[in-house]
C-alpha cells in the first residue's frame, strides 16, 4: 500500500484549568478530514476548538450552566461549530473539509454530543451476567487460551447495551435531502456495487480547476467551501444526555432477557453495577465492523483492564480488523486501500 496521510484527529482533553468542571469530566472526540486538505482542516479545527474550549474557557462557561442553572444551551455548541468554520482558511477549504463527533461530559449527570458529518459517537451500557458456573473476568481467564477464545468465551459473561447512538448527516435524509436540493444542489442516492450499499452523495459542480464534479459523502461538514453554496452547512445535532435516565434506560433493556444469565429484574441490577462508557469513532472503523461488535469488544477491554485483554488491546485489535478489511475488499480490485480509522474512548 503505498503512503497515506492519516486525515483522522481523535482527541481527549482532560483537567481543564480555571474551570468548574470536576475530576472525571472530560471533552473528547473525533475529527475526520477529507479531500486533498482533509488533513490539515481537521487539525485547524482541533487547534481552534481547543482554543475556545479552552484558552477561552467556554467549556467552564458550558459547566457551570450546567451546574448552577440545570441547563444545556444547545445553541451554543452551533455557535461554536459556525465560528470555527468561518475561521478556515480559504485556499484550504476549497478542497479540504472534515467531520466532527465530539462528547463533553458536563457534570456529574449530563453529556452533550454534538456532531455534524458522519463520524459517530455511541454510548455504551454494560454489566456482568449473573453466572451460576464458577466463571470470572479474572487475569487467569486470560491465561492459557487464544485471544479469539477469550473473546468468544468472555463477552458471555457481559451484558453489553448500545443506549444511544449520534445522528449521522447523510444526504438521504429527508431533511437533509430537501435542505440540499432547495439550494440547488444534486443528491446521488445511496446504490448498491458488488454486495456494498455505497453511501448517498451531494454532488457539487466545481467551476475552478478545470470544472467537473465533487461527490461529498456528507451533508454536513467544516470546510467544503463549495459544498456550502448547495446547502451543506457544518451546524451540528446536540443531543443532551442525562446518566441517570441512561442507567434506567439500561436496566429497562436488562430486564427483557431470560434465565440464560441475562440480568433479570431486581437481580445484581444497581446502579453501581453498570458501568458505561463512550465512544467516537470514525466511518472507517464502523463501515467495516458492526458498531455491536465495537461496543461488545470495548466493554470486555474496560472489564478486563490491565490484563491481556485490556481497552488498548481492544482498540487495536478492532483497528486491525477494520483495516484487514478493507485491504481484503480492495484487492478484489486490484487496489490496496483502506479508509482512515479512528477511535476515541472514555468511562462514563
């Protein structure tokens, strides 16, 4: 494979200085840069986010909102996400562009997410299954077995939940779709080639360089300068999460399983017991591995952690699969080629 520039930029920002927020809150997420740019719009968007996060405070402004007021204003995180993009610089974005999945946690009790493209940030929700056999998540299950029998044998043992997933910004989308074509902008819907449903497309005629079309992936994005004149914009979906109701979410879910070791109603079901914890990851992870099989793999590196199965054993591994992949299906075309990968994750 010849080489590539990793346009991808995952950050985590802990400990933030002159700020209400406590110990165990957090800002992290994904950048995932495309075109010729990509790469340097994705970094430029990171340095400016922690400019205003940071070096300007906002995040603080942001939690004490949280924590003196109870509330979120989601217009805000537009408004940062619209300041940002107004601050590119043009010779880049006329063919450079990113994603952004981002989740700060707040307080205690609130995460916001906001994105805008399609990277994806997903919450996940796990616990152990109660086992009547003498089985453990203990370092010597680890011991004296292949790490594809520890997987298999281990995840058993977990209770693993998706209880939100981030919504993505496709072209398809109705709202998107009607956004996109209002402004006069053409949607190539998603088609299917050799078993693959291939993504939907805004596609943008290009008046510089010598004319043709730009296909576009997403209908929203930083950058893309050109895409902006048919109805891409880079305002992100904020959802607002509360952790109390996702643990209640989580135990409604447990409730439905059987005496198979599935967690019943009222059995090993409180709330120091489940544990969660996010994720952001880019497209070239999810479009290859199921984001169950993500979410199953990450829960068995944070339950095992420290041993051989650890949450950076984990990344990886899924890293390289993903990537296997893609080198597997592009080969079938004579190319060698994968997309970017990226992951990003935390305790809730």
């Amino acid at each position: 494979m010849t080489s590539q520039v990793n346009q991808d930029r995952p950050f985590i920002f802990h400990h933030f200085l002159n700020s209400p927020m406590e110990e165990g809150h957090f800002v992290m997420g994904i950048m995932n840069g495309h075109g010729t740019f990509g790469h340097f719009v994705a970094q430029l968007v990171l340095m400016e986010l922690i400019r205003e996060l940071l070096v300007n405070q906002l995040i603080g402004l942001l939690a004490k909102e949280v924590q003196e007021k109870h509330i979120v204003d989601n217009h805000k995180w537009i408004e940062l996400f619209q300041k940002i993009d107004q601050k590119l610089p043009k010779d880049l974005v006329d063919d450079g562009g990113c994603t952004a999945s981002i989740v700060a946690k707040l307080s205690n009790d609130t995460i916001v997410v906001a994105n805008t493209g399609d990277s994806e940030t997903f919450i996940v929700g796990y616990q152990k299954k109660s086992v009547t056999m003498g089985e453990s998540l203990s370092s010597a299950s680890f011991n004296n077995t292949t790490a594809t029998n520890t997987t298999t044998s281990l995840s058993s043992l977990l209770n693993v939940t998706i209880l939100y997933k981030s919504k993505k910004h496709k072209a398809h989308i109705p709202e998107e779709m009607a956004r996109i074509e209002s402004a006069g902008g053409v949607v190539e819907l998603p088609q299917s080639f050799f078993g693959t449903e291939m993504s939907s497309r805004v596609l943008v005629p290009i008046m510089n360089f010598g004319g043709g079309i730009m296909s576009l992936a997403m209908s929203r994005s930083f950058g893309d300068a050109l895409a902006k004149a048919v109805g891409v914009i880079v305002d992100p979906t904020v959802d607002v999460l509360r952790i109390t109701e996702l643990r209640k979410q989580y135990k409604k879910s447990s409730s439905l399983g059987n005496n198979n070791g599935t967690i019943l109603p009222g059995e090993n079901d409180n709330d120091d017991s489940i544990q969660m914890f996010a994720v952001s990851v880019s497209d070239g992870l999810f479009d290859k591995v199921p984001i169950e099989e993500i979410a199953q793999r990450l829960a068995l590196g944070f339950e095992s952690d420290g041993n051989d199965g650890s949450i950076y054993k984990a990344c990886e591994e899924l890293i390289q699969k993903s990537s296997k992949i893609w080198l597997e299906r592009s080969a079938m075309f004579g190319q060698s080629y994968r997309d970017d990968i990226s992951i990003a994750v935390h305790r809730l």
